[in-house]
C-alpha cells in the first residue's frame, strides 16, 4: 500500500485528510472519535472571541437530493462556534496533546482589528495547535458583522490581517477563501502578499436551496422567514477544482501551498484536487452525510490508485496543473465524431432527442430504432455521451490527421492549429 503520510506547512499527518472547519471539528468528542476513525488532521471548527455567538435554535440546513435521494449538497446557515473560547482552548490542547502524530489547525473569525487577532492568536499557539486557518469565507450570519466573507472580498483586508497575523504568531497561517467573489486569483494574490502561508479552499457558495411553496419562505425556515446560507457538498465541487486550478496556475501565485476543499467525497474527488495542485484536501459534507468511517475507502482507494500508477503522494500534487490552459490554446486539429456500440445500445432515444432537438440533427433514427451517427453533421459536441445511460456506449472517436472530415469539407490538419493563429481571429497573427 502506497505511504499516505503527508507534509502541508511543515504540519505532518498520516495522510492528507483533514476535516474542514465545521460541526465534526466542533469539539474533543467529535475530534477524538474523528482521529480513532484514521483521520489525518482537522481544522478546529472557528473560533471567535467572548462572548459567543448564538445559533437559531430552529433547522439550519436545506439541502438538494439527487433522483435517489442522495445528498447533492447542503445548505447551512449555522455560524461559528457557539461555545465559549476557554472550553473551544482547552479542549483542543487535550486533543492535541493526546493525538501529536495528527494535524490540528484552529480556524479563526474576529473582528477586523489589530488588537483583536493580537488577542486571540497567543491563546491559540498556547494549545499547541499546529496552524491557523483564518476564516474569510462564511457568506451568512458573520459577514453581515463585517467578518467571514466581508474580509474576503476585499483583498486589501485579506492582505492586511495575514500580516497581523505573520507579526502576531510564528504558527503557519493559512487563509480559507470565499468561493462568492468573481475572480479568485486577486483575494489569493493578497493572501500571498500579506505573507500567508497557504490558502484553503473554497469555503460555501452564498445560496438559497428552495422556496417553501406553503409558506413561501426560503428553506430552512425559522418562524415563517429564511436568509441565504452557504452551499457545499458534491455539488460545488467543479467550482472549487476551477479555483484551485487558477491558484496553481496563476504566475503570481504559483507554488503557494493550497489545502483543497468541496465536495470531496471519494478517494477520486481528493485525487483531482491534488492533481489540480492541492497538497492536501480537506473534507465536511461527505463526513456529515455517511459519518467518519468514510476515512477508511478514502485512503484505501488514494493509496491503491498511487499503487497502480507507480506513484508517490508527491508526484500526484500537480500533476494536471500544465494541462490547464485557456480556451484559445486548445487544438483544433484535434477533430472527433460520435461513435455508437450498437452492441450496447438499449434503443432509448435519448441521443436522438438530444442531438436533434438542441445540438446539430447528427442522429438518424433507423428504422427498428437504430440509431447512426451522421458524420457529416457531427460536431463533436459530446451531448450525446453525456446524455446516454449506457456507460461507453457512445464514445468520441478521433478523426486521424490526412482524412477529410464530411462536415467542413477539409482534410484534418496535421500538428497543433489553435485560435491564436487561425485566419478568422482577427487579433490572430495570420490575420495580421
Ligand atoms: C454546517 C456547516 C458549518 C460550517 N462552519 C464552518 C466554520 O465554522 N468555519 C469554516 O471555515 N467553514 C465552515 N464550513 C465550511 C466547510 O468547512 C467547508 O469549507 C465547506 O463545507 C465545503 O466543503 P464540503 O463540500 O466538503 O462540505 C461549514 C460548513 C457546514 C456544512
Ligand atoms: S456529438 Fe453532438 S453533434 Fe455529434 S452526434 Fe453527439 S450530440 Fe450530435
Ligand atoms: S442514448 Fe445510448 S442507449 Fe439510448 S439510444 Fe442513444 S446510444 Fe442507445
């Protein structure tokens, strides 16, 4: 079996799964029984300065099923921890001291001075944790007080409270970014700017799951009115691999270490993550939906995925990182058409109904329900394959370079032809 055993910062654990600041790191019970279940860290549910806040003592998530029920993504208007400082301090020390070979990172949320996070910082490094992870995510509840989200969409208070930060502590600062900001290379430019040891992300989407159609009131519902939570879960995984992969790629940004974070479920959504150039990957909704022994297929699959490829952990984190690029550099030599196993096919029509509906008229329907492609027509959009419920049962196959392609009428082009250089691209140098 593959060596999970991972170093992020500097902070050693068994492996690279950590349990994301949330109620399964609110507190020694859950951490504990986390740590006995084989998780290699957490990061302590966030902690704020006395006096507490107070959570709505009704429902606090909404949530999106898929077709079989199963849990898509939550919505939760929960807050910071809501049990005193000194409990949340002490707790974290037992924990820590009792559990050294396992990471603890403590997550923080105070107000946006100076003094208060020169406050609360020497009482956290006390508890011999071993980072912080500065919360500048939460959409709800905290950001409307001027913290949580508010820090994090203006880099300039992202800037300046990683370097109270850097001043105020010698533990390793992490800064957790809020997905809910339109371009995430500026809040993690600013992080690195302010001398932020790495980023985490994403923390939750700024969301509402459904509409009451009784009570017209957003769910969850408390007292007939609801507000705006914060989306996470399998759901919001695209939009975190995107960001991630930004951050990698970014030439201001490149090389900051990156804690990946949403929708990790299985062993693959970790294994993406790190390939996007997360060293380590953090995880709450699938912990919140099938409890802590998911720990146990999530290393198991990493470590024999790397067993199968010959790899170490290190050689995964990214690895698809130089296969990102932007749009006008993708080949368009590179010419497919859809392939249909007859063999496989269960006649649903459901190609066809796509493709003729809303795509390009490249099914035709035979008789006896047969269904061909139209090469002539095909332009290789893929809705077909995506729509189709037999598994490999329509494939993209490539048109090999030197054969006429019946739609454009062109032979299929050697080498790389990209739309940087194409003749209708009028910035393109064969325009010029
Ligand atoms: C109920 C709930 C409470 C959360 N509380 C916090 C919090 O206190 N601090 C924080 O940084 N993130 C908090 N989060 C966000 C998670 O740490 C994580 O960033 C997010 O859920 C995405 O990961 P996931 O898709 O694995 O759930 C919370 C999430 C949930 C569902
Ligand atoms: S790839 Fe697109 S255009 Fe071609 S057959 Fe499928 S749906 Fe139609
Ligand atoms: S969607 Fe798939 S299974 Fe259904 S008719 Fe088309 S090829 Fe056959």
């Amino acid at each position: 079996m593959a060596n999970l055993a991972s170093e992020f910062l500097g902070i050693r654990s068994p492996n690279p799964f950590w349990l994301a600041s949330a109620p399964p790191t609110d507190k020694e019970y859950n951490v504990v029984r986390a740590f006995r279940a084989g998780w290699g860290g957490v990061v302590w549910k966030t902690l704020g300065l006395d006096p507490h806040v107070v959570n709505v003592n009704g429902p606090r998530y909404g949530v999106v099923y898929g077709a079989d029920r199963r849990v898509l993504g939550i919505n939760n208007i929960e807050l910071i921890t809501d049990r005193p400082l000194e409990v949340n301090l002490r707790e974290i020390k037992a924990v820590k001291r009792a559990w050294p070979d396992r990471a603890m990172v403590v997550s923080l949320m105070v107000p946006c001075d100076e003094d208060s996070w020169k406050t609360i910082l020497p009482l956290v490094e006390d508890t011999g944790a071993d980072g912080i992870e500065l919360n500048f995510g939460c959409p709800h509840g905290m950001s409307e007080r001027g913290m949580g989200a508010a820090v994090g969409q203006v880099p300039e208070y992202i800037e300046m409270v990683a370097r109270w930060c850097k001043k105020h502590t010698r533990m390793p600062v992490i800064v957790k970014l809020t997905p809910n900001i339109t371009d995430i290379r500026f809040p993690a430019r600013a992080a690195r700017a302010g001398g932020a040891d790495a980023v985490s992300l994403i923390n939750t989407v700024s969301s509402i799951t459904s509409v009451n159609l009784d009570s017209f009131s957003p769910e969850p519902m408390i007292d007939g009115k609801g507000t705006h939570g914060g989306y996470c879960g399998p759901a919001v995984k695209p939009i975190a691999l995107n960001m991630v992969a930004e951050i990698a790629r970014d030439a201001e940004t490149r090389g900051l270490p990156i804690s990946g974070i949403g929708g990790v479920t299985t062993w693959r959504d970790a294994a993406e993550f790190m390939a996007l150039g997360a060293g380590n990957v953090q995880v709450c909704t699938a912990a919140m939906t099938y409890g802590f022994g998911i720990i146990k297929e999530l290393t198991a699959g990493l470590s024999l995925y790397l067993d199968d490829k010959g790899m170490a952990l290190s050689d995964l984190v990214g690895r698809a990182v130089p296969n990102v690029t932007d749009w006008q550099y993708l080949n368009l030599n590179y010419v497919t058409k859809a392939r249909i196993d007859q063999d496989s096919c269960i006649k649903c029509g459901r190609c066809y109904a796509a493709c003729e509906d809303t795509s390009h008229q490249a099914i035709a329907m035979k008789p006896g329900r047969v269904f061909e492609v139209i090469d002539a027509e095909c332009v290789a959009c893929n809705l077909c394959v995506d729509v189709c419920p037999v598994e490999d049962c329509i494939t993209m196959e490539r048109l090999a370079p030197g054969t006429l392609d019946p739609r454009t009428g062109q032979v299929v082009g050697d080498g790389h032809a990209d739309w940087t250089t194409h003749p209708n691209n009028p910035m393109s140098r064969a325009a010029e």
